[in-house]
C-alpha cells in the first residue's frame, strides 16, 4: 500500500509538492488564520486555559486582533459548541472539536 505522500509530484531536490489548487488545513494561501483557527491551535495541546491565557497568546502572536473581537469569538464559539465554558473565564475544547478545524 502507498501512502498519499507517494502520489504527489517531487521536485528536483526530492520534496513533494501540493497540486495546483490544493487545499491546505487553516486559512486560505495568504490570509492569516482566524480568530477561532488561533484558540484551537493554542488550547488543542492543553485541552484548556484561562481567557486571561488565551487573551496573552493571541496578542502576542496575532497584535492586529482586537480583544473585544476575541471575547465575541470565545463567546461565539461556546455557542457553536466548539469551546465548553468550564468556570467563569475558563475554557475547554468540546470533545468533537480536539481534533477538528473550526
């Protein structure tokens, strides 16, 4: 059995090489990730954190988000069911979302 690596066309230098078009996990060529991409990426290792940690990541990786926009998102996602509010300004991902994408 081959794996999917094996399809992919090489370069030169013997690394594989996305098709044309290709669609890659998080955000499109270009474009940064979303806010919701951001939290998952930073709670999936901890399971969960305080908003307080959250808030710290994000601005530190990603200063042109705004924290109000943050806490609609974190609030959106608990909507969605994608983020569990455990305690007041305390989350955890949603068993479906630990692996997922939001």
């Amino acid at each position: 059995m081959r794996g999917a690596e094996e399809l992919l066309p090489t370069t030169t230098d013997g690394r594989t090489t996305a098709p044309d078009g290709a669609r890659t996990a998080g955000a499109p060529t270009g474009q940064p990730p979303t806010i919701a991409q951001e939290v998952l990426a930073f709670l999936r290792p901890r399971r969960r954190a305080a908003r307080a940690e959250i808030i710290q990541h994000i601005k530190a990786t990603r200063p042109d988000i705004e924290p109000g926009s943050l806490a609609r998102e974190l609030s959106r996602m608990v909507s969605k069911g994608t983020l569990i509010s455990v305690a007041r300004g305390r989350y955890a991902l949603a068993p479906t979302a630990a692996g997922g994408d939001a």
